[in-house]
C-alpha cells in the first residue's frame, strides 16, 4: 500500500459521525487480512465517516469509509461496481476484498459481499490509499481537463459491461418531483411556490420549472444509448499527483445513463471560469474522443443532455444546500448553474457542438 504523502483538508470538511477504535478497526482489518497498528479519523468529505488506517507490517495505509446513508446492498452494489471499473483500468481505488470471501461473493449474485463489512450496523468498506489532491479552478488547465476527458471515457467504455447499475435519481421526473417539492413541501396539488422560499429562490424555481417544461417538449423521442455514467465528476471528485490523475472518486450519483449527459455534466463542472472558457472545452473534449469517441446519437444529444445537467445541479444545489443550515459545511451556489443554463442557450446547439469541436 502507498504511504499517505499529505494531509488534505477539503472545504467539505465534516465530523466524523461514526467512532472508530483502535479495537474496532483492528477487528475489521483483520477480516481483510490486515494488522492495524493506528486509525486516524479523516475531516474528509460531507457524507460518509472516513479513516486512515496504518498497517503494522510498514506498508502505509488503507482508507476506510463507513457508509452514513447506504445500506449494505447498497454500499455492497457500489464496492462491485468500483472492482469491476479499477479492474477494467479507470483510475479508482479497487475495494479490498475480505479474506473470508468466496470466490463467488463478487458476482451479481452475491452483490459485492466480498468487500464489505459491518460496523456500527452500517456497512464499511477499505480502498488502498491514494496519494494527491483535488485541483482548485485557477489550475485547472487545457491539459488537464484532456485528462479528465479520457478518464471519464474509460468510465464510459469499461462501465459498458458492468451488470446491476441502477437508474438515476436525477431523471426529468425525479427533478420535476424535486421541483414540485419546492413549490409546494405538503406535496400538495398547489403551483404556487412555497411562501418559505426566499424571494430570489422563488423566482429560479419558476424558472427552472419552465426550463424542464421546454426541455421535455423538446427531448428526443428515445432515451439514446445507456452505459455507466459517473453522474458528478466535479474538481472535488478527482485527485492529481505530478500533473497527473491518481484518482477518481465518489460514485455515489453513478447510475445507466447517458455518456453525453456525463460528458456534459463535467464540462460544466470544469471548463468555467468567470466564463465558458474555449480552450478548456476543446481539450476535455479532445480528451473523452480520444479514448472513446461518440457515437453521432451521442452528438446529436450534447445540447439536450447539456441543458439537462445544468438543470439537474441547478434544482439539487436548491434542495441539497440552498435550504439547509449555513455554516454546517460546505456550500454550493446553485446561481453558478442558472448562469450555465444561460450560457448554453445564448451557445445554441451548434454553437456548443462547435466549441467542443465534435
Ligand atoms: N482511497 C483513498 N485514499 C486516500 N484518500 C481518499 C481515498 N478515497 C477518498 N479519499 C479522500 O476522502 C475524501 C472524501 O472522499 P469521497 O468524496 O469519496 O467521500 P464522501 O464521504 O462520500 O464525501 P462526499 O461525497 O461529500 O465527497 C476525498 O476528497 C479524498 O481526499
Ligand atoms: N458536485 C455537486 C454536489 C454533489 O453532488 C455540486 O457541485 O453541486
């Protein structure tokens, strides 16, 4: 295992919601094979409660994580999941397997038993540690967003066989099932927006309801080609080691879906400064056709899936940070996104098609 080289500190930091022991974490490494001599709680992340475990054998450390909102199926589905895709090549930490695991416990069958284990009665599961640290916008540059394309394209082409992926949670009916929410929390009938939301918030949730209406009028009669879509390959979901990719992580939002939406999804993520930024585009895409090219119903949907995305974190920045407590941890504005939206219509289809230059 590769010794940890730096602490990181992520804006997202939280508490660690679940204690973990010197006895606790020695219990489950040795369900994995391994001798624990020290466990340190991570401040990383917003969900889950993660540690760093050493090994007594001097061979650095394993990250643990404890699942604070996945059950063990779940979390199980997930640790199979990220076996096949590090198997397959793409730059994630493969789970490690538990000792006492069957050959069979990593088939769908089984759903990844083989890599989880139990803590807490929440599920846990250990990944090698991974060196590096997530890039701020300033440094990202042309030949990084190159690389991100061609990582997310490994996603894409090894993600292909994967068996068991679920369906998203931000389709055009969970967003308008979100939205509606915010119109009205009781769940009732009523289109009139809550009274609780702030003014400005009213007003994009007006908005944003009209955009869905259009984008559905508008959409493609079929859903186009599926694969395994990352679904949120945001800056903080990728970790870079001299100037090169050393992993990409949370696959919470990893759903079948479309790889235009996904590629669209991470061009908004990384390629906008104060602005859409040309040169950024071009490269990501350059990047993802390099590995993968698309298929001409890919192409033919960047426009459509682009305005999805930028609806999809629009509406779930609303609900997932807008309307929580501030000051509790990380915040992300989802007037970021609106102004997407805005960008992408001034581009037009054409004009998006020819700034990734596909
Ligand atoms: N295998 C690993 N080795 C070392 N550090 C890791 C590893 N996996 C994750 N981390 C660190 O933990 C942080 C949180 O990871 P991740 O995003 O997967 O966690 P999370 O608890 O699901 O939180 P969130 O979904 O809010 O990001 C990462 O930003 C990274 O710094
Ligand atoms: N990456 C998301 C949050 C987690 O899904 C965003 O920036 O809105």
């Amino acid at each position: 295992m590769e010794a940890a080289r730096e602490t990181r500190l992520p804006c997202a930091a939280m508490a660690i919601l679940t204690p973990l022991s010197l006895a606790d974490a020695r219990r489950i490494g040795a369900l994995y094979g391994l001798e624990i001599a020290d466990v340190r709680g991570l401040l990383a992340g917003s969900v889950n409660s993660n540690f760093a475990l050493t090994l007594a054998d001097g061979r650095g450390q394993v990250f643990l994580r404890v699942y604070e909102e996945q059950q063990l199926g779940a979390a199980s589905r997930e640790a199979r999941m990220l076996e096949h895709l590090a198997a397959g090549g793409v730059a994630t930490p493969q789970p490690l397997r538990r000792r006492d695991a069957a050959p069979s416990d990593t088939d769908a069958a089984s759903d990844g038993a083989a890599f989880v284990a139990e803590h807490a009665g929440k599920p846990v599961a250990l990944f090698p540690w991974v060196g590096g640290a997530s890039l701020c916008q300033a440094r990202v540059t042309p030949d990084a967003t190159r690389r991100v394309g061609a990582a997310l394209a490994r996603v894409h082409l090894v993600g292909a066989s994967f068996e068991g992926a679920n369906a998203s949670r931000f389709d055009l009916d969970g967003l308008d099932q979100r939205l509606r929410g915010l119109r009205s929390p009781a769940g009732a009938r009523s289109t009139a927006p809550a009274p609780a939301l702030p003014p400005d918030v009213a007003a994009a949730v007006d908005e944003l309801t009209g955009r869905l209406e259009r984008i559905r009028a508008a959409a493609p009669r079929t859903p186009g080609p599926q694969t395994l879509i990352h679904g949120d390959l945001f800056r903080d979901n990728v970790l870079w080691e001299a100037g090169e990719i050393s992993a990409l992580l949370d696959f919470e939002s990893a759903s079948r879906g479309s790889a235009a939406f996904d590629l669209a999804v991470t061009m908004l993520a990384w390629c906008f400064g104060d602005d859409l930024d040309p040169d950024l585009v071009s490269a990501l895409a350059a990047g993802y056709t390099a590995v993968r090219p698309l298929s001409t119903e890919e192409r033919d949907r960047l426009f459509h899936e682009s305005v999805i995305a930028a609806l999809r974190f629009s509406i779930t920045r609303i609900t997932d940070f807008e309307l929580r407590p501030k000051g509790s941890g990380v915040y992300k504005d989802f007037r970021r996104f609106l102004a997407r939206q805005r960008t992408l219509e001034r581009l037009g289809p054409e004009g998006l098609l020819a700034l990734l230059g596909v």
